[in-house]
C-alpha cells in the first residue's frame, strides 16, 4: 500500500499557515449554488483545468498528527495572482477519526465536490487529476483575500455533514514544481491503489449491494442487483456508482440493499436479495442468484449489452453482443434471443450482462464460469480477451471459427473443450457436466420430442445442466417448466425431427378425456 | 429562471425566432440557449461555432465508462458538459444537445445527464430551448419541463396541425407550462392573418404576434449569414423584440 504521510513542504516555497474556525465568510454557502458556472468573463482565477496541473486527495492519518482544521497555503495565494490567468493548485486532506480508515478516502474525497460547489462565486469540477475552478470576481469584491478561506469554509462543511471525520487539516498548494511532485509522487500511487482495488473487491467483502430500478420502466419486473463482482446489465452501473448514487438519494432507483444471509456462497444466493427481489418484481420472483447462469438467474431488463445463450447440443454457453447482427450458431441473432429475454424475465437458459460481468471473478461460476463458454463473436471476445483464463482462450469460438452448431461442435472438438469431456468448475473443483455422449447419438442429430409419450420418458426440467448432453429431448432451453402427463403407456408416438429450428411459446398438452385437469 | 420552449413545425421559422430571441434577451438576462433539434442550426443562425455535443459526449461515456474504476461518473459527465459542451459567447452560453442516442441503454447517463443539466440551468435567469415538434428531450426527461411554450407556425395547415399536436403532447408530457404561444410566421396576407388568429382562438392559444415575411431575412439564409445580422429596426426585429420583452416582463410578474 502506499504510503500515508504528510507532504514534505521544501524550505525555500512560501507558505502561511492559520489554525482554528473562521468566524464570517465572505461568500454565502448554500447547496442552491451547486452547478452554478463561472463564465469566463467573470472568473478572476482558474485553478487546474486544461492549462495548469491539479489535483485533490484525501489522506487518513492517525489522529495524533492531524492538526484539526488548520490550513497550509503553500505557494502564492489569492492576492499575488493576477486576474484572468490559470495557475496549479492542489487540495490535499489529511483526516481522521476512529471510524476513519484508508477505504473511506475516496468516499471523502468525492465530497469535496459538493461542499466546494456550495460555496458561491466558486465552481470546482472534475476530480482527482482532473479537477478545475474557477473563482468568481464577484466573491473576490466581497472580500475573499485568500484561498485558505475556501479551505476553512470547506473543512467546516466536512465535519458539519460527515460527522465521523473528528480531525480535519488541508494543505493548499499553487506552486508549481511542488504540485506536479505530489500529484506524481503520492497522489498518483494512491489513485492507482484505489483502481486496483476495484478489482480486488467482491461481493463477501461488502455488507450492502445497490439496486437498479432506472429500466423498471420497460421490464416492470426486472430486478437489477449490482455487487461488487456484478455490475449492471447496461454495463453503466458498477457497485461504487451505486452506493454514490444510493448517498445522494436513498429513495432513488438505486437503493442499498442490505446482503443479509449467505444462502449460496458458489451461485451468489443472499437473504437480502431474494428478499428485495420478491418486493421489486411484485411478488414474480423470489431468489435470485447472482452467479448462476441456470438456476434461479439474474432477471434481464432489456437494456443489456450482452445475452448469454444455453446450446444443449454443445452442453455450453455462447454470448452476443448488441453490436453483433448475424445470427448465432442457435440460429437466433441478438434482437431475438433479447426479444424473448427481456422485460424483467428470469429465464433458465438465457441471460443478460453487462460487458464487465466479464472481468469479475465470479462470472457465472457456479455454472463453469469461462470453462462453460463455447463460443462469442470475435469483436466481443478480443474486448474482453484478457479476463479469459489462458487455458480456454484459444477453445472459445468465433463466428470466424463456427457459424452454426455443426461447424461449432467441430471446433470444441479439435480444440478439446472442456465442455466435450465434461466442465469441472474451478470455483469448487467440482465435475458439472458429464461431456458429450457417445459419438453415435450425435451425428443421428435426432431430437426425440415424446406427445403422449411412454411413462419411461421422464418429465423434461426447464433446465438441467447436469442432464444436458447433446441429446437432450428439447431444442430452445427457454420452455418454461414443460411437463408432460405421464400418460398410459399405450400407442406412443415418436417424432424424429432433423435439422429444425423449432420456436415454441407455449405447448398445452392435454388428455382429451380430462379436459378440466389437464396440464398446461 | 424562465424556461423559454420555441417549437414548431419543420421549416417554419422557428430557428429564426429562437436566435432573434436569444440575441435581444441576452442583453440583459444572462441566458443559456439550448439546441434541441437533431435537424436544426441554432448555432449557424446566431453565428457561433458549437463545441463538442451533448450526444457526443454521452457516446464517450458510453466507451469509456468500464474503466472508470472508483471515478465517480455524474462528476465525470458534468465536467465533459461544462468544460467541452457549453460554448461561451460574450453574452450567452449555448448547449447542443446533438443526434439522438444510439443502440444500447442509455438509461443511467441519461437519469445523470438529468441531474447535471437541472443543476447548470437553475443558475440562468433564461433558458431558450429550440426544439423539434417531437419535444423528445422534453419526452426523455433529460429537460425537465418549460415555463413557455411558443409554437411557431406558417399559413400552411400542416403547421396548424403540428401547433396542436404539440399543445397535446405538451400537456401529456406534463410540462407544467404556464403559458403556451402560438407565433404566426411568415404572414402575408389578411386571408392567413385570420385563418391563424381563429385557430389560436379555438385551440386555446394565446396569440404573441403574426410576424411579416422578411426577405432580409430569406437574404441571410440564402448566404448562410446569422440572423442576428437582421436589421433591429426591421419590421421583423422590432416584433420579435417585443415579443422578448413580453416574456420577460411575464416572468418577473
């Protein structure tokens, strides 16, 4: 981890220093200033932005070297600039508090951005290496002589609004070589820890998930629930937009939703989910399981980038993106499989992600994660290629290596996926699939579809991966829970269908004697 | 802050309007103008060179928001909105909204959008939106309603039936409008003059003004030359002019 320390300030950079309250502003402060844009002809300074380094960073340290809200102006301030021009600036906080740790940095920091914006005649914009002010004229008239009233105004709204931070200290610094040392020598490693920390952070590690209600809209029973390892459909919402989004408006669409047990550590099961999404898809759905691709999956909105697809014939999963307009080697291209998916359904089978489902670690894992997936199109696989585990990579098909379920089956073969010989998860080490049966039954390519069939066919599962070998007694995995009437064993019927591609919405069997109790 | 929607039907004049207004209301009000038709070129008639579009920029999120990390996005948006979408006159800023969305849900940078651009528009006293008939940004909620709707409308009929289905979908979309307008444009002749004042009349409009034909202005068009180039003491200007003030004067009251 790096370092958390005080910034060294070289003797030879003039600095003033001012400890303690400050009594009157000479600025008024009011979230109605937020947004509020300082057009160029009124700005008296710009800070960072395009032309001038900048940065802010938020630093926990132990209590005892905070020394509570004190300012350090390190370089020239207000009065020596002159009006029009931009010069560096750097906000660094150094904060503490019992309940203050490194992980709340940036949530801290984030802040500064509102509180600053609630300062009028000031618009701070941007963040980290980003950042960019303007001053207003205005505030300057009234009687602004120094920035470290910004940083005592904003100090004070710190601890005003985040009541934990117990110790507060800023140092300001606008000269030149000292900001672009710090932003490259501290700021920098620090930004950079908190991106691999993304990375790093998983669903066990967290006690809140966020919901997603914005596309509610058009899939009124779609329950969108975002975990660290599982960021939204639409792609846009990772768990940290979630939780920024949940602070400033906890009513909102995206709402925390507390874990509460684990119900299911490989599929991704937790009380809190199944019970949030019970009460969000009104009653429709009551558990869901954030990892799984068959049992009890993630509902799909109609906003996902990408839809992963059951092939029985492969026992494997294949993905299409949005952007991908040719058919799949299911025969169906991306508009249909989404057509059929979407609208808040859960559906064994089918399933909707987010392009960054791809990176998380728990990527359908109790499903076989990678080592379940068959085939993608080129453009989709080469965007996500190196969250692909080395040893499958190159068994994954594109449309350049499989078209159709044919030439697909021909590919996993030479390439000796896993899913030929049987998948064994990696999450558990358990075996999942058996792999493909005897060469035999697969080329007759004979689905055997019972009406009325003897009572030795067993009553067909939605979906069962263990059972799925490439002759499994249905073509399309989305039938919902297709049960046939185990009916007299007497004339059976047996349907051999070749090389159909068979849409079904619905099959009502019935027994024509019983007409009121057949099945449905 | 007033909320000023100039719509119509295509080819009306309503650009013509929207610029003229936005170039006398700017003068006193600080003013923010808003192109919102995909078709339209508010910036050509008020001769400003636009920067990078609001549908440009939410294209950007859109690629790079899975590498954003911890970064938090509605601050990234709203420093792309401020600092490469808002053009700066001497006496305005102007936003283009810019071509519709493309494949792919928009939902979240569009419910943030939302955010940012409520918070930047409360800070104008005006905000003039020229916006196509379709009031789709209005529709989509990425603005969130208008103050005064002025519908602009030629002699043709067409122009009188799109005027009424905009006061429809206006009061569908609940715009909480507090006035809605009708500007007849292009007006030559008694016959016209009387047809748009009987439709104002039964379609419960309030009639600002009939604005003359100008081919000072068809002049400007035909060279490309903003119209805010039209001599202020024109028929045309001095009505339009008027017609500034009026909602100026509405909204103080």
């Amino acid at each position: 981890m790096a370092d958390r320390k005080k910034i060294e300030i070289p003797e030879d950079v003039k600095k003033i220093e001012s400890v303690g309250e400050e009594e009157d502003f000479p600025f008024d402060i009011s979230p109605m200033y937020e947004g509020e844009r300082i057009r160029k002809g009124e700005m008296y300074v710009e800070l960072g932005g395009t032309e001038q380094p900048g940065f802010e960073l938020v630093m926990a340290l132990p209590a005892e070297e905070v020394e509570d809200m004190k300012v350090t102006i390190v370089g020239p301030d207000l009065e020596e600039m002159e009006e029009g021009k931009a010069y560096p600036y750097a906000m660094i906080y150094y904060v503490a508090g019992s309940q203050v740790e490194t992980d709340l940095e940036p949530v801290i920091e984030r802040r500064n951005h509102d509180f600053q914006n609630y300062l009028e005649g000031y618009m701070h914009l941007n963040q980290r290496y980003d950042i960019w002010i303007r001053l207003g004229k205005g505030t300057v008239k009234k009687g602004l002589k120094s920035l470290g009233q910004i940083a005592k105004a904003t100090m004070m709204l710190f601890k005003n609004e985040l009541p934990f931070i117990e110790k507060i200290e800023a140092v300001y610094i606008t000269d030149a070589a000292l900001v672009e040392k710090v932003l490259n020598e501290v700021a920098m490693p620090i930004y950079e820890e908190r991106d691999a920390r993304v990375e790093a952070l998983h669903d066990e590690d967290v006690d809140e998930f966020y919901s997603c209600t914005l596309c509610q809209s058009f899939a009124p029973t779609n329950v969108c629930v975002v975990s660290p390892d599982r960021p939204s459909l639409c792609g846009a919402i990772s768990w940290f937009d979630g939780r920024a989004a949940a602070r400033v408006d906890p009513e909102g669409p995206n709402r925390a939703i507390p874990k509460g047990e684990l119900v299911d550590e490989i599929g991704g099961e937790y009380t809190g989910v199944n019970e949030f999404a019970k009460e969000e898809s009104g009653g429709e759905y009551e558990r869901v399981k954030l990892h799984s691709f068959f049992e009890y999956p993630h509902t799909s909105c109609g906003c996902f980038e990408v839809i992963g697809f059951y092939m029985p014939e492969v026992d494997g999963i294949g993905w299409v993106h949005r952007g991908y307009p040719d058919p799949a080697p299911n025969g169906l291209p991306f508009s249909t499989m989404a057509g059929q998916t979407g609208g808040g359904k859960q559906i064994a089978g089918f399933l909707g992600v987010g392009i960054s489902y791809f990176r998380s670690k728990k990527f359908i894992q109790a499903d076989g994660g990678w080592y379940r997936v068959v085939w993608m199109p080129k453009e989709l696989k080469e965007r996500v290629a190196k969250y692909i585990p080395d040893e499958v990579r190159d068994k994954i098909a594109t449309e350049e290596d499989a078209k159709t379920i044919d030439e697909l089956r021909e590919f996993l073969k030479k390439a000796d996926h896993p899913v030929v010989k049987g998948v064994v998860r990696p999450v558990d080490g358990k075996k999942i699939t058996e792999g493909w049966v005897e060469e035999e039954a697969e080329e007759e390519e004979v689905v055997e579809e019972a009406a009325e069939a003897p009572a030795a066919q067993p009553a067909v599962q939605p979906v069962q991966p263990m059972q799925a070998a490439p002759q499994m007694p249905f073509a399309l995995p989305q039938l919902p829970q297709l049960q046939l009437p185990a009916s007299q064993p007497s004339g059976g019927v047996r349907l051999v269908i070749k090389d159909a591609k068979i849409y079904i919405d619905k099959i009502i069997i019935k027994k024509p004697e019983e007409k009121k109790k057949g099945g449905k | 802050m007033a909320v000023i929607a100039v719509t119509g039907k295509g080819g009306t004049g309503k650009t013509v309007i929207s610029a003229l207004l936005i170039h006398f209301l700017s003068r006193e009000k600080s003013l923010l103008a808003v192109d919102a038709d995909p078709d339209s070129n508010l910036p050509d008639a008020l001769g400003v060179k636009p920067r990078k579009t609001l549908g440009e920029i939410r294209e950007v999120f859109q690629v790079s928001r899975d590498d954003m990390g911890t970064m938090n996005k509605e601050q990234w948006l709203e420093g792309k909105v401020y600092g490469e979408a808002i053009t700066e006159t001497d006496s305005y800023d102007l936003l283009v909204m810019g071509r519709p969305e493309g494949e792919g849900c928009y939902c979240f940078a569009n419910s943030l959008l939302r955010g940012v651009l409520r918070r930047l528009m409360r800070h104008y006293d005006v905000i003039v939106i020229d916006t196509e008939a379709g009031l789709e940004h209005f529709s989509r909620g990425t603005i969130s309603g208008a103050d005064y709707i002025i519908v602009v409308t030629d002699m043709s009929k067409k122009g009188l039936a799109t005027a009424r289905r905009i006061k429809d979908l206006s009061q569908e979309l609940k715009l909480n409008f507090r006035k809605i307008f009708l500007v007849g444009n292009r007006i030559m002749d008694g016959m016209g003059e009387e047809e748009i004042r009987k439709f104002a009349d039964e379609g419960g409009f309030e009639l600002l003004d009939l604005l003359p034909y100008s081919e000072e202005i068809a002049r400007l068009d035909l060279r490309g030359d903003p119209i805010t180039k039209l001599d202020e003491n024109s028929e045309y200007a001095v009505k339009v002019k008027k017609i500034a003030y009026r909602l100026v004067g509405d909204s103080n009251g």
